[in-house]
C-alpha cells in the first residue's frame, strides 16, 4: 500500500543516505577543487571558469572549519572579498588549511588573507587599483620548480582586471615575488616551499583575458585535478544515484513548468525511474498565456513523460489576496504548492494501492540549480542573503515531503547541455526561465485577475515579437513585469490615466551576473514595435519602460 509519511518535516539535500546505501555526492566521484567565498561578487565565476575547463569545483563558505568537510579537495582557492584583512571583524580562514598540504590559491582578498596569516603585512593602499591593469610577470630560472607554475605560458606581461584599495606592505617571510604592477610591487606570491600562491587581480572575470589559463594551471597542473567533469559522465552518475536514493518502490512527484530546469529534472526522474515518477503541473493561474496546454503537450507528446495538470488557480488567487510583500507572496506560493503536492500524493495512495505501483511516496522533485543555491544561502559569513528563493526558500515547515534535486549543483548552461544529451528538442532547452512564483513576482503590488491578464499579454506580445525579430535566442531571459504607478496618456485625443510595464531582456552565461540586451544596435525599432502594440493592445496601460539595470546591482527579476 502506498503511503505518505507524516512525521516532522526536514527538508533533505539530494545527495543524503538511503538505508544501507550511501548517495555518493559528486564531490566524492569527481576530482574537486574547493572555492572559500568571502563575499566577492565574482566568487561563483571561479566555480564556474573551473567547470569550463572540465574541472569540478564548489563553493563554500570561508568560515568553514576544514574538519567539517567530509571530502578532501584537490586544491584550495580563497576568494576575493569586500573587507579589509586588518578590519575586527574581517571574516578569515580556518588556519588548519595551511597545514594540509594541499595547493591553494588566494585572489584578491584571498591572497592579503595567505599574507596576513604568514605575516600580517597589509595596508590601506595610497591609491586604489580598480579596472585594467598590466602586470609584469616575474621568473625565477633555477629556483624551485613549482614558483613559475602558476603564470607558465603566458609571456613577460599580462593584462588582468584589478579590484582592490588594500595591498601587501612587503613580502612575507618564506615567499616570493611573482608578479607586480606599478602600484602594486607584490601582485602575484609564491611560498618557497609549500604550493602557496596569491595574485591581487581577478583570474575569473573575462576581463583578465587569459585567466582560464592561470585557472587550469593551478587546477591541472599544481593540484593534478582530472578534467572529466562532464554531463555525459553526470547524467550516468546522477541516474545512478536517484535510483539508489529513491529504492526499488519509492516514488516521485515532480513539479513541472515547461521551463528548461524543470523538464530536464522530470526527463531525467523518468529515465531513472520511470511510471514511479509522477509529473504534475499545477496551475497556480499565474502561468504564461496558454501555459498549462502548451506544457501538457511537450510533455506528453514530444517527451513521453505522464502528465497530470491540477487547476488550482482559484486558491492561490484567494491566498494571494491583499498581500503585497514580496517575500510573503514567495511563502504564500510555496505554501499552497506543498499543500496541493500533498493532495495530489493522498489520490496517488488511493490509486496505486494493491497496484504494482504501490510504493512509499516520500520525494518532491524541484530542478533547484546551484545559482539558487548561491543567492538565497550567504556563503558569506557576515554577508545578508540576497533573496529567497522559490527552489531554496520560503517552504513551510509542514512539508512532509523530501525534496530530490538532480540539478542542485548545476549552473544554467550546464543543465542545457544535460538536456540535449538525454534527448531533449534545441527549442526546449532554450526556453527562457520562468520563476516558480510566475507572474506574482512579475506583478508589482497586489494580484488580482485584471492585473494578470495585463501581465499576461504584454509578456505574450514581448515574447512573440522576440521571436519575429529573431532575437529569442540572443538573450537569456526576457519577460514584461507590471508595475501599478499610474503615468498619464493620450489616446483618441484625451487624456487618460494608466499604468506601467517594464520590459526586462538580459544576456548572461550563468545568471549569477546578466548584462541588459541592447536592441538599438540591428533592431533599433524592435523596442518602438514592442511599445506601439503593447499600448494599442492593451486596456489600461499608458507607459512601456525598458529595464536597463544590470544584475548586480539589480536582480533579473523583478522581485
């Protein structure tokens, strides 16, 4: 008989044990590079340069006691940081990491921390260095071999991007120079004898054009790190792993939205455990315009997958009533989509019972992916947590369900190329994002169904128009958010009095950082186009605005 477990909800992380079983995580399979994050804002891209280079990596927070981890990376790499190492209260690294022998390499504020550990010898720069910079790369023929090797192969001098006021004060004892800028004498350090290394500028960002190279030099060849992280070797590994997780009985049921996280998530729950996997879709009424049709047909039809579609837009609407916070829409709509999860799983027990699909359903399939991860979990020490995250936050404590994440470590394009290797259509696995609390971030203020439908067809006639002009594929992500500040209009000669819609289009390769998408280059109608069909089209809206904020500082949602 199928049952649902009642007892105290906690929510799991996919990589957990089963019984006898242990879930072996990827950093246990794959060679590892471990990233301690101190708060930069380019921490995540060194994760994610090192994965480029078919190299493992993850994103810790700097205050972990090395003891705790219960693997052993390959390499070390200290992140840059917003604070000053000499500040009271400058978050530093556990020191055992500098006993265990391993590679590790300080950035930015990375490498003042290795200085201040070995010599506390860091000062407020006299000028500060942000931007491009030239660094002269310093070789020492006949020393040890391990100094040069982190820099080997790039030549005498070396454009790099610079971020920082602070800068070592002199050398500490036991290390060497290995490049320097103008301002900055001691740009780049070695320890004579132990692989210890520092450089002041930023390897992960494009701007340092050659930083994948030191990147691959430290990982490749100082840690001897293997490149065989790749999804062909994922997707066995993961499919491995759902089935030892999820038992020969236990069943799924997965939260699907015709987006390309959560299809790749179900495609391959249905791959690992077939008709124990029950897809649903539930529609919360804040879904696209013809969502919930469309998504029943690509799933069924194109990708074999069984589909149920529960209409529940009529109770989140009621939920949703009057509230206008962010923040409590994101937990009232996580709230109801447990609830209705929960229903949903009580019909399973009543159907699969004495059936030879009667199992325990105890698992909640969410495609969370590892930017979700970064931006609602400060891994930051005395940092603030940006967001909650639909596929992080918000969930309530009676979840009496697990949660299985295949794609939790997974950046964006990473699960597109998952996708197309287990036999995904290009179009799908292009489809832009969609958030999980749909058009209730997109509508500012309270929702109503007049404020939907706005929402509705205006992020319709965008889209649409994305595709006309062929321009869908050049950027990231795209949608028409709402916004109830009234502006005055005039139409059929008199004034009237309506709202706003902002169109938001970025280009980003990770949506950790996401640039605006300037259409004025080739289409410098494309906006005109998109304004003149939104205002005539649509009742009630007298002002199309166009989102030009990069992330960060801003978010690429609207809230």
């Amino acid at each position: 008989m199928t049952t649902i477990h009642t007892t105290e909800a906690k929510i799991h992380s996919f990589m957990a044990v089963n019984g006898e079983h242990a879930v072996e995580a990827p950093n246990k399979t794959f060679d590892t590079i471990l990233v301690l994050d101190f708060g930069s804002q380019y921490s995540h891209l060194i994760t994610r340069r090192l994965r480029d280079i078919q190299v493992y990596s993850e994103l810790q927070p700097c205050t972990i006691k090395i003891t705790d981890l219960p693997w052993t990376p390959k390499g070390i790499i200290l992140s840059g940081g917003p604070y000053s190492v000499y500040d009271i209260a400058a978050p530093h690294v556990d020191p055992a990491i500098f006993d265990l022998g391993l590679p590790v390499l300080g950035i930015c504020y990375g490498m003042q921390e290795i200085a201040w550990h070995f010599g506390k010898n860091v000062l407020a720069g006299e000028k500060r260095e942000y931007g491009h910079a030239k660094v002269n790369i310093l070789r020492h023929m006949g020393g040890p071999v391990h100094f040069d090797r982190l820099l080997q192969g790039l030549g005498d001098d070396l454009e790099v991007y610079m971020s920082h006021a602070d800068k070592l004060s002199y050398i500490p004892d036991s290390f060497f120079t290995i490049a320097a800028t103008s301002n900055a004498p001691f740009a780049g350090i070695v320890h004579n004898r132990k692989p210890l290394y520092g450089v002041q500028f930023h390897p992960e960002v494009t701007h340092t054009p050659r930083g994948k190279e030191i990147l691959k030099n430290f990982a490749v060849d100082i840690c001897e790190a293997r490149q065989h992280w790749t999804m062909e070797e994922f997707v066995t590994e993961e499919i491995e792993r759902i089935r030892t997780l999820v038992g020969n009985k236990g069943q799924v049921i997965g939260a699907v939205s015709g987006g390309v996280d959560s299809t790749v998530a179900a495609k391959l729950m249905d791959t690992a455990i077939g008709d124990r996997f029950h897809a649903v879709l539930i529609d919360n009424g804040l879904l696209r315009k013809d969502e919930a049709a469309n998504v029943h047909k690509t799933l069924t039809k194109h990708l074999g997958i069984q589909l149920t579609v529960i209409d529940a837009s009529e109770r989140f609407l009621a939920d949703l009533k009057g509230i206008t916070d962010p923040e409590e829409k994101r937990k009232v709509i996580g709230s109801r989509f447990i609830r209705e999860f929960q229903n949903y799983a009580k019909e399973l027990e009543i159907i699969a019972t004495n059936s030879p699909k009667a199992g325990d359903i105890e698992w909640l399939l969410q495609g969370t992916l590892y930017p979700d991860v970064i931006e609602s979990i400060s891994f930051k020490g005395p940092s603030q947590t940006i967001k909650t995250h639909h596929n992080v936050g918000g969930l309530p404590s009676f979840l009496q369900l697990k949660l299985i994440e295949p794609l939790r470590l997974l950046f964006k394009d990473e699960v597109r190329v998952l996708g197309t290797k287990i036999g995904i259509t290009e179009s799908l696995v292009w489809r832009h994002p969609f958030p999980g609390p749909g058009l209730g971030i997109r509508v500012l203020g309270e929702i109503t169904e007049r404020q939907l439908r706005i929402a509705r067809e205006a992020d319709h006639i965008f889209i649409s128009e994305l595709i006309a002009y062929g321009l869908y594929r050049q950027t990231s992500q795209a949608f028409a958010a709402l916004i109830p500040t009234r502006a005055v209009g005039v139409m059929g000669d008199k004034r009237v009095y309506g709202q706003m819609i902002s169109l938001r289009a970025v280009t980003t390769s990770d949506f950790m950082t996401a640039s605006r998408c300037n259409f004025d280059i080739e289409h410098r109608d494309f906006l005109d186009h998109v304004s003149s069909r939104i205002t005539n089209e649509i009742e009630g809206i007298t002002r199309v605005l166009y989102d030009v904020t990069s992330k960060p500082p801003g978010t690429i949602e609207m809230e």
